[in-house]
C-alpha cells in the first residue's frame, strides 16, 4: 500500500482490483468488504463495526465482465474508497 499526497490531504494507493468474467444477463454491484485486524489476532468482520460495513461502489456498478480498476482509499476531513478505471 502506498501512501500518496494529494490537495486534499492526500490518498493510499491498494493496487488494481480485476474483475472476473461474469457470463448471462445477471447484473451484480460491485462492493468494498472490509475486516480489520487490531492486536493479537482479534478481528472486527463485516457489521461489525461502522468501519466494517459494506460499502457499495456506485462508480463500477452494475459490474462490466473483466473491467480494472485502481483502489485508492481518499483521506482528508471525508474519507472514502474510489474505484478508477485503469
């Protein structure tokens, strides 16, 4: 993971995320789930906690078969996840 600036206060960098194939006329969201390990292997799941809900990517959804995206976590005062076509 990498951290970059940016003017708003800069953003982590979570590599690309690739789509699978997706056959049929089935349309799926596309969502960001999240576990969170904090000390001596104790973990929070999805639900858990208002940092592990899921969170629906409104940007790549409905999915497109074998799309890339860049994951990038945007810090400052209105932190969020943004998926960037590649």
């Amino acid at each position: 993971m990498e951290k970059h600036n940016h003017s708003v206060g800069g953003y982590l960098d979570f590599g690309q995320i690739s789509l699978p194939y997706i056959s049929g006329n089935i349309q799926y969201d596309v969502a960001i789930l999240t576990e969170i390990t904090l000390f001596k292997g104790h973990k929070l799941k999805e639900y858990e906690s208002d940092l592990t809900l899921p969170t629906k990517m409104h940007e790549a959804s409905p999915a497109v078969s074998q799309t890339n995206y860049q994951l990038i976590y945007q810090l400052g005062n209105y932190p969020k996840f943004e998926l960037n076509l590649k």
